[in-house]
C-alpha cells in the first residue's frame, strides 16, 4: 500500500509472455499498477484455473510473496487497490518460493515503477529472471481416475470438473481481443453450445458480458519505454489509464 505522500503513475495493467527458458508451467507475467482506477467502484477478479505468484513491497522495503490457488468464481473486491504488485501465472504449484535476493530486487524496481514507466524493462528482466529461476515438481505417472480427480482438488482446491470449464473460459478471453472474429464464432471454438452459453459463463466468472470483457481486452499501444523489440512481441495485453 501506499502512503498519501507516495506518487504514483498512471494505473496500468499489463502481461507479458514469459521468457523463453521459463518452464512451460508459467502462462504470463504481470505488472498491475493502481489507485483505485482499475480495481475500484465494485469491480473484482476474474476467476482463473491459474495459480497467481505476487511480490509486493513490505514495510521495510523488501519483497513480500504470496501464492494464489486457482479461484472458481468472480470474486468483487472488498476494496479497491492502490499500490504496484507484479508477478507471475502459473499452471500448477512451484516447489519453493524465490529467494530473498531475487524478491529484493524485485521490490526495488516495483518502487521505481510506481512514478513512471521508464524503468518497466527493468522490472521486467528481474521478473524473467524470476521465471526462469522457478522449479516445478516431475508430472505424476499414471493414476486411477478417482486419485487423479482427488489430486486436482488437493492442489488447486477446485474439482477436475471445475478446472476444465475455467479453462474454457480463458480461452475465450484469449480470443476476446479480436475483433473481427464474431462472438458466436469464438464461443463456438473455446468450446461453447452457443454465444448465449459463453455470456453466462462471462457472467458468472467475470462479473461482465462479452462485449465489454472484448473492450476491455485489446491490447493498447504502448508508449517507448516498452518499444524494445524483445518486449514488444512478448505483450500480451496493456491496460492503461
């Protein structure tokens, strides 16, 4: 959190491909910078089959990291946001967190990020260097259906079932930012009966209809800071205010 006396930029949300030594287990990176802006007036989360790894800033300075289980439902915020966190998505659960080292830094450059977008490529290097530092257990060998269903539940605390239709629904967001495919199109091929399908399911796990989740979800353009062709073709998605 930050103090009145703090300044910040503009609110931004932004993704990013991973680097390309990461392992496979890491969908995206992210950097998520508000004021309230993006994460006020009643808006929440989108639900996700995606573990979520966030640093922080603690009190002294230092990196704070927490992990996130896979959410089921559109969860509204309590409160709007204000402050800088980045990180990473992750398909199953890492072995162990960073280590202290590789978080402080990671706290440093979100603590030059909060006033301008100038050092965003820096933030980002020490995030794929967190990226590429990150193990994942072996995949498990063969199981019966009933241990497998028992183990989706004991790691992501979601039913196999529910895993599934959640990563349909990311899917379609992929395809949201679109514009020429037409939405009765995309739900068909994110695996929907119907366009009526896919908005209920946009609904129940993004608190919105297709077409605002579409406008929401092309990319923008972004400024110089992040022009570096490296960066430029990983973006996924840039949110600014």
């Amino acid at each position: 959190m930050l103090s009145s006396s703090n300044l910040m930029a503009a609110p931004l949300y932004l993704e990013l491909a991973p680097p390309e030594e990461a392992a496979k287990q890491i969908d995206h990176l992210f950097v998520f910078r508000d004021t309230g802006v993006l994460s006020g007036g009643g808006r929440g989360r989108f639900a996700t089959d995606l573990f979520t790894l966030s640093v922080t800033r603690d009190d002294s300075g230092g990196g704070r990291v927490s992990l996130a289980e896979p959410r089921p439902y559109f969860s509204p915020r309590p409160r709007p946001f204000q402050g800088v966190v980045a990180g990473l998505r992750l398909s199953s659960r890492p072995q162990r967190f960073p280590d202290s080292k590789g978080l402080d830094m990671l706290a440093s450059e979100l603590a030059r990020v909060q006033t301008g977008d100038d050092d965003l490529p820096a933030l980002i290097a020490v995030l794929d260097g967190l990226a590429r530092d990150l193990r994942f257990a072996a995949p498990p060998g063969a199981y019966s259906d009933r241990t497998k269903r028992r183990k989706v539940r004991a790691e992501t605390g979601v039913s196999r079932r529910r895993l599934a239709t959640l990563r349909r629904f990311r899917r379609a967001l992929g395809q949201l930012a679109s514009k020429t495919l037409p939405l009765r199109d995309l739900a068909l091929d994110a695996g929907y009966y119907d366009q009526s399908h896919l908005s209920a399911a946009c609904r129940i796990f993004a608190g919105k209809p297709p077409g605002a989740l579409r406008a929401l979800s092309i990319p923008r353009r972004f400024d110089l800071s992040l022009q570096d062709t490296r960066l430029k073709d990983r973006l996924r998605l840039v949110i600014d205010e």
